[in-house]
C-alpha cells in the first residue's frame, strides 16, 4: 500500500494544480480575458437557464451573497452578466447571463466535456464505475473534512 501513496498523492497534487494553470489558459482566451477563473465559475453557476437570484448562486458557490455581489457588479459592468428585479417581488434580483456571458458558459462547457472525454477515452465501462467511486471519495473526504 505504501507504494501506492507516494504515486497517488504525486498525482493528485499534481492533477490539483495543472488542472487550476490549464483550465485558465484555456478558458481565458483571447475572448475571455478580461475575466478571472473565479469569474468564469460564478458564470457556470448562473448557467444559460432561467435568471437566478442571488442566494441561490450564492449558495451554489458556497459563498455569501455580499461576496456575489461585488462579483456580480464587475460581470455586469463587463457585459457577462444581467441584473434584473423580479416582477413577482421587486426586492428579489435576479441574475441572468447576457450573449457574452452565454458565449463564455458555452467555451467552459465546451472545455470540461473534452477533459471529461479525453480522461475515459480509453477507459471501458467498469474501469469509468471505479473511476467515479474513487473521485466520489475523495470528493467525500473533502466535504466532510473540510466543509
């Protein structure tokens, strides 16, 4: 077992931080650069649904709404990002996704379903089982320990 720790915590450690360096050369291009990673992920929280109010994605990221705020304000001062009041509760604002924010969703989508494709590819339909079981561990572990 203890052959086993060394490589997996190398891996792992090294998945954790190649993944946050790729992910944001990759999804901040040239259409998207004027946004951080961290903004591009309260964009996938909005999504290209329905307007959302801001406790809902608030809660989604696991931050406060004030901290949203403050997000919310430089995505919509950058075109990104919609504020509107509820027509059924005018104390109640909603957020949405303009074209632009739209377009970044869509790119970051885009991003994830060719990792996620790339890392089965050559996997079969029990290794893809025990694939998800070990990442739902470890995703467990965290939760649990951490939240």
């Amino acid at each position: 077992m203890e052959e086993y720790y060394k490589t997996l915590n190398n891996l792992l450690v090294g998945l954790f931080n190649d993944i946050l360096q790729i992910e944001e050369k990759a999804l901040l291009s040239d259409n998207f650069k004027d946004i951080s990673i961290t903004d591009m992920h309260i964009i996938e929280a909005i999504d290209i649904d329905k307007p959302k109010n801001m406790s809902t994605v608030a809660k989604k990221l696991n931050i406060t709404v004030g901290t949203l705020t403050i997000a919310i304000n430089n995505l919509v001062k950058k075109g990104y990002v919609n504020r509107i009041r509820s027509e059924l509760d005018r104390r109640v604002v909603l957020i949405s996704l303009t074209t632009k924010g739209k377009r970044a969703f869509l790119h970051h989508l885009k991003f994830h379903k060719e990792m996620i494709d790339e890392t089965i590819k050559n996997l079969d339909g029990e290794e893809v089982k025990i694939f998800i079981k070990a990442l739902g561990n470890i995703t467990d572990y965290f939760k649990k320990k951490y939240n």
